[in-house]
C-alpha cells in the first residue's frame, strides 16, 4: 500500500474560508480513491491547512485498481444473428465491447435471449487515475466567492494558485490545474 500526499498552494485564503476547504478537499480526495477504488480498508485521511495551503495525506492507498472481468448484455440475439450470420447490430456490440464478433455469446434471461460479451478491463495505476480525475474534483470545491485569476481560462477558484504537490509514495503525480503542474 501506497501514501498519497496532495498539496496546494495558494495566495492568502480568507479566514472563514479554511476550515470548511480543507474538511471538503479531504472529503473530495477520499471520495474520488473510494470510487476508482484506490482506497484500502485501513486506509487513514489526515488534512492541514493554513492561510496560503490546503493538504491532504492518504495511507493505505493501493498502487492499482484490481483488474475488472464483466458480462455485458447486447441487442436481442434474433436481432443480432439472421441465419446464423451476424447482422450489423452484432458488430456494433462487439466494437462497442472491444472484442471479436465470433467472442459474441448467447445468453438466456427472463426477457429471452440475448447477445453477451465478457470483457476484462486492465486496472489504471493510482497515479494516472489521480492526474486525470484530481483536477475537476478541485474545480468542484465550494467557495464563498471565487474569481477567475486567468484571463480566457474557466477555472475559478478562491485564489491563484501558486504551486501543487501530488506524491504517491515518492512518485510525482502530474496533476495540473490552474496552469500549474503538481511538483516536487
């Protein structure tokens, strides 16, 4: 298991404001590992905060997502295969599912029969999965009043931000927001 270590720097926040940041950034990052399912069961969240920095802290961060196997369901089978040929509704599933038509499987429900195909998705590495999905949950944090700080950019944030920290272990995570990418 891995630690995660997010930081943000920032011009002077206002006061009133901390508190409240720095309990929702830690919520935010909590909820985006728990959701990718990135997050041990003894996983531990520690936040700090001051006037010119919000951060959070994860141990028991996995390294990858578990490899996912699924089962998805397709277009009725009559719909999809006529005289045993497939139709262009049974290549559409397939390119859909990433697998070959001749992979197609039959399925039988209640509803009657349909096209099946079972698919294995590769786990994303915590790092590539944090640099992709981090950013908008920060865009997302609440905020009294916020300004846009770039001009023609849509961030809008409480303050500039002046510079990032984002390590998994001592890895650097290239989180990028606000026109700055996260360092060391």
């Amino acid at each position: 298991m891995a630690e995660f270590l997010f930081e943000i720097g920032l011009e002077e926040i206002p006061a009133r404001m901390i508190a409240s940041a720095e309990q929702e950034l830690a919520a935010r990052v909590k909820g985006l590992l728990l959701t990718e399912k990135l997050l041990g069961a003894d996983a531990v969240v520690r936040s700090y905060a001051t006037p010119r920095r919000l951060a959070v802290a994860l141990s028991g961060v996995l390294d990858r997502q578990q490899d996912v196997t699924e089962q998805l369901t397709g277009p009725a089978w009559k719909v999809a295969f006529k005289d045993d040929q497939p139709t262009p509704a049974a290549h559409a599933f397939a390119r859909k599912a990433g697998v070959p038509v001749e992979a197609l499987a039959k399925q039988t429900t209640p509803k009657g029969e349909y096209v099946s195909a079972t698919v294995t998705r590769a786990g994303r590495s915590a790092a590539e999965m944090l640099a992709e999905k981090l950013p908008p949950e920060l865009g997302k944090i609440y905020w009294a009043k916020n300004i846009y700080w770039r001009p023609g950019k849509p961030e809008r944030f409480v303050r500039p931000v002046r510079w990032m920290v984002a390590l998994v272990d001592s890895a650097v995570v290239p989180v990028e927001f606000g026109g700055k990418v996260a360092s060391t």
